[in-house]
C-alpha cells in the first residue's frame, strides 16, 4: 500500500509557564509558591463537600495563618450568583491570592470571580459576545488579577487555562471570560484531595477530558508537539479508566496528570461540536459534560468524517489497546463498558427539546471550530438526531 507522504511541518507553539507538584509533598511546595509569588492573604474557593473532607484540614494546616478566608460557594457549572458571593469574599478579606480547590467549576469560579473583582463590571458586559456579522469579539480585560493557585480534586482540564465560561440562569447562556492574567501559577495534584472525589465525578470529569482531547486531535491546527500531549492523554485515560472502579489513587493521579496534559495541548486547538453540544444540553438536562460528551462525541466524529480523514487514525491508536477500526468505532467499543448513558433520551432529553438545543448550539463561540463546516441549524439536528 502506498505511504502518503507528509508535508514538511510550519507552526507555531505558544505555550504559557506550567509549575506542577504531584505526590504527597504538593503541600509544602504551595506554601513556597505563595512565597514566591509575594502572598500572605490567601482565601480559598471550594464546594461544600470537599471543604468538609479531611484534605482540607491538610490544607488549611500547612497555609497557617497565610489562609484569611474560605468561600464554600462553588456550584456546577459555575452560575454567575455564586461567582459574585466568592468576588465579595475575597473583597471582604483583601485576599492577595486565591486558592481553588475541587473540579472545574472551582477553578473557573474563582477565576471569574477574580476577574469581576477586578475589573468592576458585571459578567454580561466582560464575556465574549457574538458580533451581528458573525464574529466573535473579546473584550480586553486589563486590570491586574489575583494570582491563583489550584488543587484538584477531579481530571479537569479547566484547571491549566486562561478562559472561564459561567452560567447566566436568567438567559440560560453560558458567558465565556477569557483573561490570561487568570492563569493558576501553579498546580498542586495531592493524593488526598484526588480521593475526596466520588468514583461517578472522577469518571465524568475524565469523559469530558476525553472529548476533549479527542475534538483536539481531530482538528487541522493540531500542531506535533500538541498531538503528542493529546496521544498521550488518550494512551493515559484507555490505561487507567478501569482503575476507578478498584478505587486505586495511583489510577486517579494519573487521570489527573491526563486531564493537565489536555488542558495543555489543546491551547492551539481546542473544542468543537462535541463540547458546544455539552454546554447547550448538560444544564437542561442535569448531567454533567462529561456524560453528554461521551453521548453525541461518537456522532460528532462521524458528522466530521470527511474531514478528518487524516487525523483520526492518531486517535483510535492511542485508544485502541491494539484495535483497528474507525476512530469513531474504537471510541464507542471503549464506552460501552462504562456504567453510564448511552443516548441523549436515557437522560432526559425530549425529541421536542432537540431544536431548541440545536438553535442554542449555533450561538457557542467553538461551533466555528468544527473541522467540517457547520452550515446551520439543520446540520447540528442531525447529530443530535443520531444520538437520541
């Protein structure tokens, strides 16, 4: 069979400062970043549940008296109510640094609540907003930012980046805040905290990462040194997504090490139809991304077919423990050994709410990023059609 030949590579790899402690001494290399970064007024920003775990007791003995205050205000999907509450906390306590501790949702809201503090404005006026021509426009966010550290407690790849996208519930949209002033300084991925998280949210999280990696891949901005972090965060996740089910912390690290990886690689290309659909169907419907992910990424990798005909055999190698096939195929084989829905009507959605998800679809920022051109309504139906 005839090799085709690959044209010589142009590119450009931007890639923004990473500082990452994994193991049992993160802790103590958190107290030095504070000091490092010249900060003595920390709050932490976490849920209700994981503030009650003995991982937070950890925490708040090695900050001492550095931790002035704590925010237990996080909630999924990060709704602009609880945003404001952790803005006025760190207000409240002139915090000088911000200190995250959960799930995505943790990072984002304590990144969008710094930004809010900052730049004096309610969320609706700082988002990304889709101009009348189609564009999309970002306002420039100036003001100096909290630096913000992070502990997770599940496999985000939220956790490494600069935007922060949080619900309006009065619209129902979802107002993305990009501001690279907002990235963490520095990761800490504790074992302790790792364990706090439910063996259902871990396994949802890495769904989400998943996906996301996956659409990544699929993608012609994909540069090499991107394929190799999202290749390695697919080889990662097929290795130790069973492992939740023992509960092995060792398989939860390096979920989380996967979920780092993503978030990395994808900085030159990340998210399309399958992320736009998660955003629009999971707060309908209750569920987390990550399980509408694993749902509608099978039928948005087929919708793409024809344009990724070159890139999707990196994604069924890294996932196919030997397996040949579509990508599309080797993903679904994967899925269908997890104890989670399978279609968009085991969790609740309705055939009459599928236009209404596909016309909020259309108003996402990433549906532009699709690999094949998305034409209207009519072709985001369609998927979503398949998979219900």
């Amino acid at each position: 069979m005839a090799m085709t030949q690959e044209t010589a590579p142009s590119f450009q790899h931007l890639a923004a400062e990473l500082r990452l402690y994994c193991g049992e001494d993160s802790l103590a290399a958190l107290a030095r970043e504070l000091k490092r970064n010249g900060c003595r007024r920390a709050v932490v920003v976490s849920g209700r549940s994981v503030a009650r775990s003995g991982a937070m007791d950890l925490l708040r003995n090695a900050l001492g008296p550095v931790l002035v205050g704590e925010s237990q205000s996080v909630q999924p999907n990060s709704p602009v109510p609880a945003v404001e509450e952790v803005a006025r906390v760190l207000e409240a306590n002139e915090a000088n640094a911000v200190i995250a501790v959960g799930g995505g949702s943790a990072a984002v809201t304590a990144r969008a609540a710094a930004i809010l503090l900052a730049e004096r404005k309610p969320a609706q006026e700082l988002c990304t907003r889709r101009l009348p021509d189609g564009r999309f426009d970002s306002p420039r966010l100036d003001a100096p930012k909290l630096p913000q550290f992070v502990l997770p407690t599940t496999p985000s790849t939220a956790f490494v980046k600069a935007g922060s996208a949080v619900h309006d519930a009065a619209t129902g949209q979802r107002l993305a805040l990009f501001d690279p002033k907002t990235r963490a300084k520095a990761l800490f991925l504790h074992p302790a905290f790792l364990r706090t998280a439910p063996v259902a949210l871990v396994r949802e999280a890495t769904l989400n990462t998943l996906s996301t990696a996956v659409e990544a891949l699929e993608s012609p901005q994909c540069d090499p040194v991107s394929e190799a972090m999202l290749m390695h965060t697919l080889r990662l996740i097929a290795r130790n997504l069973d492992r939740l089910e023992q509960d092995e912390t060792a398989g939860r690290e390096y979920l989380a090490i996967a979920a780092v990886l993503c978030g990395r690689g994808t900085e030159q290309a990340g998210g399309g139809l399958s992320s736009v659909l998660a955003h629009a169907i999971g707060h309908r419907a209750h569920v987390s991304n990550g399980v509408v992910n694993a749902i509608v990424l099978p039928y948005t990798m087929r919708f793409n077919a024809l344009a990724t005909q070159q890139t999707t055999p990196r994604i069924a190698d890294s996932l196919g423990h030997g397996q040949t096939g579509a990508a599309a195929d080797v993903l679904e084989s994967l899925l269908a050994k997890l104890p989670i829905a399978h279609r968009l009507r085991d969790i609740g959605i309705t055939e009459a709410d599928l236009d209404v998800i596909a016309q909020a679809a259309m108003g996402d920022f990433f549906v532009s990023r699709s690999p094949r051109r998305v034409q209207g309504v009519a072709d985001v139906r369609g998927i979503l059609d398949a998979a219900w």
